[in-house]
C-alpha cells in the first residue's frame, strides 16, 4: 500500500516526463528534415540554385517521385542504385526546364499541339522514335499505328498512374522534340571558311624531319627541389594561374576501416555444422526441403548440364557418382555441399579441357608464325617432361585463360572452332593431347581435364556462408568506438602511430556526388558526415556501419575546399609538382652548353640523361611528339622553325628541348579543299551542342547541394 501511495503522490513527475518526451517528438517532427522549420533558425531546406533560382528539396523531392512513380509504373523494382540514378536524372531535368527552356523561348523555339499529334499518331514519316519502338507489332517488330490509336481510346477509363505515365510520356516527346530543334539551329549555325579548310589540309600534309635532344624532368629527383618550394613560391604560381585551378566542392579525408570478420571461435563452430550438415544431407529423403531450410542461398533443386554445375565440384573430383555427397568446397565465403541425388543421359555431349594458346592469326606474319611454332612445340615437350601445364599456361598464354590455367570449363559441341572440336571430343580419356593443334588463332596445346559426357545430373546444393557472430560484431564494433574518445584528427593520428595494426588510410578531394571513399564501396554516408556544414577540418566522426561491405569506419576530415574560394592548401600538391618542373627547367637549361656546334655535341657535353633522335614525317597536328609524350610547344616550335635553323634550349611538358629543322616538305598545292572543308565542319557540328550546352550550364551558375540530403 506505502508503494502504490509512493506512486500516486510522485504521479505528476510521470506524466511531466511523458509530456516533454511527447514535445519533443513533435518539436522534431516539425523541425527536422520533413518539417516545418517556421522560425529562422530551423534547417535550410535549399538543395540548390539554378540560374538564380532557389530550388527547395519539396520541389526537388515531387520531381524524383513522379519519376519513380512512372519507374514503378512500368513494373520496375527500385534499389539504392536506381533511385540515386533517378535523382540525377531529376536535376538534370530541372536544370533543363529553368535553364534550356528560357533559351529556347528566347529564339521563338516551341512545340505545337499539332505537331505532338504528327509525332504520336500522324503522318508515319513523323511519328516518334519513341513511339515506334513503344508500339511495335510483337510479331514483325514495326509500328504499327493502330495500336497507338487503340491504346489512346483506351486510355479514358485506365488508372490514374497510367494517364500521368502518358502525360509524362508526351511531355518528355515535347521536351527531347525541343530540344532537337535546338541542337540543330546550332548545327546549322556552323560554318567553316576556304582559309580555315586550307589551314587544316596544311597541317595535315606539311611535313618536317627534325632533330632534338631531349632532357626528360624525370632524370632529375624530385624529393630534394620539393622540400625546397615555400608557400610564398606557391602563392605567386596560383595567382599567375588561378584559371587552372579552379575549385569545386570537395573534402578530404583520412579514415580507418575495421573489417567484420569471423573470429577463431565462429570458424570453429561454422566447421562443426557444416560437418553436421553433410551427414545429413546424405542421410535425408527430402533433400528439396532440406537444401530449402538449410541454405543461405538455396540452389533449385534441379537436373543441371556439365557446364551449369559449379567448377569446383569437378576440379575435386574426376567423376561424380548418383548418391554421393561431396563437399564442403570454399568458394569466396561460401561453403558448398554437394548430393547427386538423380542422373539421366542428354543429347547434348560436354568435354572440359586446357589449353595454351601461341597466337598466330590472320595479322601475324610468316616469321611470327614460325616463331609461335616453335615456341609452342617447345612448351609441350617440356609438359610433357613433366612440366606442370596450368603454370606453363599462365606464363605463356596469350588468351583470356591464361590466368585460369588455361582452363575452358565445360563446353559442348558447336562452340569451338572446328579443328579445336574435332581435336578434343576425339579423346575418351584424360591426358595431355600429345600435339600441337593449328586454328586459325594459333597453335593449341590441349590437355582434357574430363572427356566428353552426355549425362545431366540432379543436383541438391547447400550454400552456407560464414558470417562474424553477433559477439564478434560487438568486440570489433567496440574497437572502433575506442577511437571516438579521440576529439580531433591530430589525437588520432598519435594513437594509430603507436597502434601497429590499425592502418590509417587516405581519400583526397572527394566531390560532392562520391558514394566511394577511396577503395571503400557504398560510404555514401561517411561523405555526407563530410559535406555537413558542423563538420570542420579535424573533427572525428561517429563509427560508420557499412553493412555490405562488412566494415566500420572512422573518419576525420583533413581538407576542403569550396567553389567561391581557392587557397593554395587546396592545390598544394598539384602547385608543388608544377614549380618543381620550373625548377628542374632552369636547372636543366643552366647546364646546356650554348657554344656547342652540334647537337651530338650538345648531348655529350650535357651527359648520359640526354637524348638524341630524329623524328620524321611531323605534322602539326600530331598529337605526341615521337616517344617524348604530348609537348605541343616542341610540336609548334618544330613545325615553325627554318630549314637548318636550330632553337635554343625551351622547357615543354615532359622535359627541355634543343630542336634542329633537318628538312622541312611543304604540303603539295592543290585547288580543291571541299575534303577537308566537310571534315573540318562535320567535326565542328559535332562537338557544338554539347559546348553550348557547357556555356548555358556555366551561365545558369548551378550550385547543387544536394549532399545535405543524400
């Protein structure tokens, strides 16, 4: 009685408690991220700006459903992957509508209803694309318009979902109509002149021998000029620069990953069933039932071909027997077990077989026939002198199976080429086929893992797969958590250097749109822990549980940089590597000799690093100069320089040049340049959508921040 008393008299406390808890739901509710956010300190709710424009996530948010809605429509299935596709193409069509479009009603662009009707079931050299693959007659795969007007009088008395499927239908016509009417006023805008045609056909078809020493920057070491680079070095080259380094919106990251695995204890005990679960298969009678209970991924319980059953299964096992049980087989984490419960003759003959392939098809010479001959003929002598044949095959193959082996698997006939056929469903045994056989891809050598074979077998599968128990999900779970007592990046980094095992790793420059950190899979919430604006460089984030990929992960943020602003500590590394190369330029030029008379001279005087060659046939339109790599500033200097004239050391790309003009052969006079006039303009047209395009983007200022969200 005092305890019921006690409870009545402290009953007002209880039902306080209650009444805050409630609020606060509610408070959340309202002012989380499907609130209300009625005062000025709720959450922004802008996920970004197109031409000046703010787009808010509800509006965003309705474009995205009426497209999975039509996704769904269509008796599609959506999973992570599709729904982050869906998004991107919902932006993208805002992008469309409030940018494009106002481009388009500038130039008088639009789509009338009449032609929409032309497109959907008018004249047939108007209909749709669209719409003729939508309404194909199933049997001769041709429009077939009737079916258009059929499912039109139809559409009156369908469900909602499939009149807005429509609408959107004829909507999306109208838009990529539109839009093609754009794209072909820009087309037709281009225009090529006589003089830029003829300036194209001579840097074609004029043609200089020169020849150059060479000084690649990579003969100088680049430890020792880098420690040497300041910041005010940096400073200077970025503000002389800044239109190459322009930023976007990135983080960087160091991070350690905690792999989720099983531990001694759980592969003990995994060992233990699956043993337990092998004596019962081969004792049970209802071994669908059985595979159905007890498999982590049931297998149908089926008759399977040869080349259906797993290749584990034949690579233990020369022969499989009705009745036996074989396994467990490792394959990745699972572990497999087999029972031939049934077997029965096919019409279809299966061989497996090896081979090593000496390629030496249509394209090879004579002499490179010869060669893989006898190449081949050597192999086999040594396979046959005991040689073990999957090595010599992934030493010598020249084919995809060379990593395998060389193993085919199981294949019937009519799959390999004749000779190869003939050679191998001609052995009833197993062995080494003791020669060569010539295909037209080359010359085989051909051992049979299992002779041919007619027979289907029924097999029942068990697939189980060894996962970490809870416990040791919790032990590792609470090793990761130990690194949340670490505040900043700075106290973590101390810990991991006295804590051997753990491996702090690195992501750099992550954009906003990253789902990968680094070599990790689907850590798209580790990047939006990134992207949040709380987040600063420093700080150390919550465990992050990344359940397919089995791992926990710690982060801290290291870096960022953001679009209206650019430091050099956003370009640090790329600014370092560009002054070092100034700085290897100078060193390098300093230390050739100017009075030298040759080039031969100059080299040898220079020392071992610098090399001398000869290019033939240059244009100016090559895109490398000989084997030096893309040095388009040796490649104009080279094509401008006199016949016999020679230029002073100059530093491009890849390292510093001396060019000498050996004969220059100008392109040969000719009246007509229509060729190069059309090829010039094709590829003007071309490449012209898809740069206004670029320029209308750039000038809609399109700020996304969708990574709030997402």
């Amino acid at each position: 009685m005092a305890v019921i008393n006690r409870i009545r008299k402290y009953s007002w406390v209880a039902v306080g408690f209650i009444m805050v808890a409630i609020l606060s739901f509610v408070l959340a509710d309202l002012l989380g991220p499907g609130g209300l956010g009625f005062w000025t300190g709720g959450p922004d709710r802008t996920v970004g700006y197109i031409s000046g424009e703010k787009i808010n996530i509800d509006e965003f948010e309705a474009e995205v459903k009426t497209m999975e809605a039509n996704y769904t429509a269509q008796g599609m299935q959506l999973n992570d992957g599709m729904r982050a596709n869906i998004r991107e193409q919902a932006w993208n069509n805002m992008i469309f509508k409030k940018s494009f479009t106002k481009e388009f009603a500038k130039l008088g662009l639009a789509v009338s209803d009449k032609e929409l009707y032309q497109m959907v079931q008018g004249d047939s050299m108007f209909i749709h694309p669209q719409v003729r693959r939508q309404f194909a007659d199933p049997k001769t795969q041709k429009f077939d318009k009737s079916l258009v007007i059929r499912y039109l009088q139809q559409i009156g008395g369908m469900p909602p979902a499939n009149r807005m499927q429509w609408e959107m239908f004829e909507a999306g016509l109208r838009e990529d109509r539109i839009n093609g009417k754009y794209q072909d006023l820009i087309k037709f805008s281009a225009y090529v002149t006589k003089a830029e045609a003829e300036r194209e056909y001579l840097a074609q078809n004029t043609k200089a021998e020169v020849k150059y020493v060479y000084v690649p920057f990579a003969s100088i070491n680049d430890s020792t000029l880098a420690k040497k680079v300041t910041d005010a070095e940096l400073q200077d080259y970025l503000d002389k620069n800044r239109e190459k380094y322009k930023n976007e919106e990135t983080r960087s990251l160091e991070y350690v990953v905690f792999d989720v695995k099983p531990s001694k204890e759980d592969s003990t005990g995994f060992a233990q069933e699956i043993k337990t679960l092998a004596r019962d298969l081969a004792t049970t009678t209802a071994d669908s039932l059985f595979v159905l209970q007890q498999s982590d991924s049931p297998s149908p319980y089926q008759f399977y071909t040869l080349n259906q059953i797993p290749n584990i299964l034949f690579s233990k096992n020369p022969l499989i027997l009705k009745g036996g049980v074989y396994g467990p087989y490792v394959e990745g984490k699972s572990y497999k077990i087999f029972k031939v419960t049934d077997e029965k003759e096919d019409s279809v003959y299966f061989v497996r077989a090896s081979h090593i392939l000496f390629k030496a098809d249509k394209t090879s010479t004579e002499d490179e026939k010869t060669k893989a001959e006898k190449q081949a003929n050597e192999i086999l002598q040594k396979i046959k002198d005991g040689a073990d044949f999957a090595a010599m095959a992934k030493q010598y193959g020249t084919d995809g199976t060379a990593a395998q082996g060389g193993d085919l698997g199981w294949f019937p006939k009519g799959q390999m080429v004749k000779p190869f056929e003939d050679a191998v469903f001609a052995r009833n045994e197993v062995g080494l086929i003791p020669s060569l056989v010539k295909t037209d891809f080359g010359y085989h050598i051909i051992q049979i893992t299992h002779p041919k074979n007619n027979k289907k077998y029924k097999l029942a599968i068990v697939d189980k797969v060894l996962e970490p128990s809870e416990k040791s999900k919790d032990e590792i779970l609470r090793k990761a958590e130990e690194l949340r007592t670490y505040k900043t990046g700075d106290e973590l980094r101390a810990f991991i250097k006295k804590n051997p095992a753990l491996i702090l790793l690195k992501a750099d420059k992550l954009p906003t749109a990253a789902t990968n950190v680094g070599a990790l899979n689907n850590a798209r919430e580790v990047v939006k822990w990134a992207f949040q604006d709380k987040t600063q460089i420093g700080n150390v984030s919550d465990v992050f549980e990344i359940s397919e990929e089995n791992k926990y992960v710690v982060a801290t943020l290291t870096a960022m940089t953001r679009k209206e602003t650019t430091t050099i500590n956003d370009f640090r590394e790329e600014l370092k590597r560009e002054i070092v190369k100034q700085k290897k330029a100078e060193q390098i030029i300093q230390k050739i000799p100017t009075n030298a008379k040759t080039l031969d001279e100059i080299a040898q005087k220079y020392g071992a690093t610098a090399q001398v060659n000869t290019v033939s046939d240059l244009s100016l339109n090559a895109s490398a100069f000989q084997n030096t790599g893309s040095n388009p500033i040796a490649i104009g200097k080279a094509m401008g320089l006199p016949q016999g004239k020679r230029t002073p050391a100059f530093a491009d790309e890849s390292g510093v040049f001396v060019l000498e003009n050996i004969k220059t052969t100008p392109a040969a006079k000719i009246a007509d340049f229509s060729q190069y006039r059309n090829d010039a303009l094709n590829s003007l047209k071309g490449r012209l959508p898809s740069l206004v395009g670029e320029v209308i983007r750039d000038a809609s200022n399109i700020i996304d921040k969708r990574y709030k969200f997402y």
